[in-house]
C-alpha cells in the first residue's frame, strides 16, 4: 500500500477572439457565440511506483495525431510519464475542429469522391474566410497545446489527498437506433410508423463516480462516468461543452470554482440524450433530414433535448445525483496500489464483400450522372459517405487486415478503468462490467485515438449509419476481440 498523490489542472479550449469550425455533422457550422465555455480538465494520479494522467476534452473526438503531439510537448516536463497520459473527448458537437493528420489505414469518403467523379465540383468545406476564423493546422497546434498545458499543471501540482467512490443513476442516455419490420435499423427512426418494432439497444442509466480530497476531507473534483455522449446541442451554432459543461457549473455553485470535474463518456455509440418513443421536436429547425418527423403528435415528457432548456434538465439529473451520493461518503482511500498498462490491441479491420464494393460502385456512378456539372455539396457529401467509404474500405483491405489501437487498464485499489477508441456501442460495455472482478469499472470510450463506431452484429444486420462498414474501422468480431482483451486485463490484476 503507497499514500495516493492527486493533482487537477483545467484549461480553457476556447480561442478568445475567434470563431471555429464546428465539427460532427456533415453540413457547415461556424462558431457565432460561446453558450457555454469549452475546456480540458486533467487529473494526475500517483501512488507507488505508478501513475495517470486522465484528460478529457470538450472535443468532438480526440485524433492519435493530438495525443502524439500532446505527448511529444510534456516530452520536456522532468519526470513526467508520457505513456502515462490519457486524453478522451466527450463528444460534444459544439467545439472546435482541427487538422486531421489522415491515417491511411481508414482511408477518407472524400477522397474516394474526388477520384471517381475527378471533374465534379465541391461546396467549400469552410465557406466563412474571415481572419478571425481558427481552423486547419493552427486549430490542431492549439488544440495539441492546451491539452499538454492541462496535462502539466496537474501533474505539478499533484500533492497528498484521498478519494471515495460512489454511484448514481440518471436516465440520459437511450438508444438512438430504430428497428423495423422488416429487418432494417435507422439512427434517427420514425418510431411513429406501423412498421416500428423495438429500439434495438438498451441503455444504461448508471453513473459510475470518484471524489477526490485534500488530506482534511475537502472536495476537489468529481469523475463522473456517464452512458451518454455530450450531444444535446449537436446541431447548434454556438461553442458548447454540452451537459457536461453545465454540471461543472453546477458543482462550482454548490462546493466552490476550485472544485474540479472529469466528465467521462462509457460506450455509448448508439446512445443519445433523446428520447425517441416520446419524440419531442426542436424548439427551431434544424438542418438534418433525419430529424423531420411528418405528423407529430404533442407529448407530456421532457422538453427537447435538441435545446438549452433539456441540456439543462439532463445535467440537473446527473448533479443531483452526484450531490446524494457525497452525502453518502464515508469511507475515504489515502493509501491503496496503482496499476497502470497501456496496451497495443491487435483488432481485425472490418471487410467488404466484391458484392458490396460493386454495388457502392454503381451507386456513386448514378450519382454522377444525376449531378451532371452540378456542385457536390454537403447533403450529397453525406448520402455518399457510405458508398465511398465502402470503395475506401475495399481498397484498404487488399494490404491492411489489423489496425493497431491504444487501450489502458488501470487498477486503483478495488476499481478499474479501462478505454477504447471507439465509439463503442452500448452492449460492449455491459459485456465488460458484467464480467469485470473490480468493485466499480469505469469505461472511457473515444479515448487516444478516434476509430469510428463499432456496432454489435446486430446493428450490423439493420445497418444503417453508425452501422455501415464506412461509419467504422471495425465490425462486431473486433468488438469481441476487445471485450475479451479487456476483461483479461482487468481480470487479471484482480486475482
């Protein structure tokens, strides 16, 4: 048993004076306002011989660019564990997009695009030309430098404390995906249809939570783990760190603004915060087609999660519950172990079928002849991503038939933590904390790395985005592969 050492930095991610590239959908968004302020929040953990240093981003997803950059800045920090280091994203659609630094193994729609239709002509990816717009390689070295700027003071300034854990439950997250009659899937269904049989997923309203101490039992900061991305205002034009921001602020209201919290997103791929049996529409449109629902009829339920007013409510549920369960704390860890792995996963690369490719194939030579010497524009961008990134897909597999990720396991006395890169769909995770040995697991999804969804076999059968095999790198065998990879790690430093 070692005496546990805690440090908590938190800088802010929103460039001051400028506007940004909202990013996580396929149409244009730019920055008119901050509805609430991004940040990056660190906290460093040391005991023994050991550490970690978790950071999460009010970003719509974290690239293996930004962590090797991150890591490559702190390279210089004396004694600071590089490989140590945690970066996850909350997945808000509300923040800044940076440069991509592409990995050929995922291949890009675009691309495939551009080379089978060379003479079309493309919508501008920004149409804002500004000077006061921050976007491409400037965006990810901002990006790249807060996080590392998080990363160090926590870790400097981590000192003796303790910690307690806890549990709440707040109904967030649900199943996004729509089942039909006739086998189909839809993210964004029309449940209002004869044909609706099920949502194909469950959810989990669990929230996983550790409070950290000084040594005289003072609150400094929060991890709470929640089944849900950080979405409610993904469609919005304003800079937001979604629910999670608003339970921060929250927290600060009730215990102080040094009082610091770690919003982690478990597998939730084919979660979101809406509730789509008893749909409730936006307070103003919305520029998504899968968002218009013909003949909607008025529900006594909560008001729309496309909004200020029901991100509110759902970060109310989550502070609420984290409130009750301080309350509760009574026992306080000062001493424990740590035991920290970062781990290279082997994980198959989902294949397409020549059938598939063929078929993807056609439909992107109709296209092109439906547009004639029309502008591709953002719409078309979209309804062809899947069929170009099939043909993406198909000409990757023929070299690649693994992709490399990142993983940590952790064990912190009698709990365990353990990420993945994905958006890793729902039943993944319940597969993991239902075998895990550890008293309380906490599940990091979108974390070091950004690979795409990773559906169920399920999922894969309705199809559908989120589904197609170009929504991701890897298919329900990967999903396998990790669930048993990451249960062996946990399991064993558990015996």
């Amino acid at each position: 048993m070692n005496e546990i050492k805690i440090g908590w930095g938190e800088v802010s991610l929103v460039p001051e004076g400028k506007k940004v590239n909202l990013v996580g959908q396929f149409y244009e968004r730019i920055s008119d306002e901050v509805e609430t302020p991004i940040s990056v929040t660190a906290l460093a953990i040391e005991c023994g011989e050991d550490q970690a240093i978790f950071c999460s981003c009010d970003l719509v997803s974290v690239s293996e660019a930004v962590v090797a950059g991150v890591r490559a800045a702190l390279s210089d920090v004396p004694g600071f564990p590089t490989d140590k280091i945690i970066v996850s994203a909350i997945h808000t659609h509300t923040s800044l997009g940076y440069a991509h630094r592409s990995d050929s193994v995922k291949g890009s729609s675009l691309d495939v695009l551009r080379e089978m239709l060379p003479d079309a002509k493309y919508e501008e990816l920004v149409s804002y030309q500004g000077d006061d717009l921050l976007e491409g390689e400037p965006a990810f070295l901002f990006v790249v430098e807060r996080i590392a700027a998080a990363a160090k003071v926590a870790w400097e300034s981590r000192t003796a404390g303790a910690y307690a854990t806890g549990f709440g439950r707040a109904a967030v997250g649900m199943c996004r995906r729509v089942c039909y009659n006739d086998g189909s899937a839809k993210m964004w269904g029309d449940t209002n249809e004869a044909a609706f049989t099920e949502l194909e997923g469950g959810n989990d309203s669990g929230i996983e939570l550790m409070f950290t101490y000084t040594p005289d039992k003072k609150l400094t900061g929060v991890v709470a783990n929640v089944a849900c991305p950080a979405q409610v205002l993904e469609h919005r034009s304003f800079i937001s760190s979604d629910y999670f921001g608003k339970v921060k602020g929250l927290l600060r209201e009730k215990y102080g603004n040094d009082v610091y919290l770690l919003g982690i997103v478990s597998p939730a791929g084919d979660q979101c915060p809406r509730d789509l049996v008893r749909w409730v529409e936006p307070e103003t449109p919305i520029n998504d087609p899968n968002i218009v629902r013909p003949d909607v009829i008025e529900r006594t339920t909560d008001p729309s999660m496309f909004d200020v007013k029901g991100c509110n409510l759902a970060a109310r549920r989550i502070a609420t519950e984290i409130f009750w369960a301080l309350e509760d704390v009574t026992d306080y860890v000062t001493e424990t172990t740590l035991e920290h792995k970062k781990l290279a996963v082997d994980i198959p690369l989902r294949r397409v079928t020549p059938a598939e490719y063929q078929a993807a194939c056609r439909a992107i030579e109709e296209f092109k002849r439906e547009i004639g010497d029309g502008t591709i524009n953002f719409a078309d961008n979209a309804r062809m991503h899947v069929h170009a990134g099939t043909v993406a897909r198909y000409q990757a597999q023929h070299t690649i038939d693994m992709n490399t990720i990142e993983v940590h396991v952790l064990r912190l006395g009698d709990i365990a933590f353990a990420t993945n890169p994905y958006e890793l769909f729902l039943d993944y995770g319940n597969q993991i904390r239902a075998r895990s040995r550890a008293k309380q697991t906490f599940l990091i999804q979108l974390c070091c790395g950004s690979w795409g969804y990773l559906p169920t076999e399920k999922a894969e059968r309705g199809s559908h985005y989120s589904a197609y095999v170009s929504s991701g790198t890897a298919g329900h065998e990967g999903g396998d592969v990790l669930v048993r990879k990451t249960l062996h790690e946990i399991n064993g430093m558990f015996r």
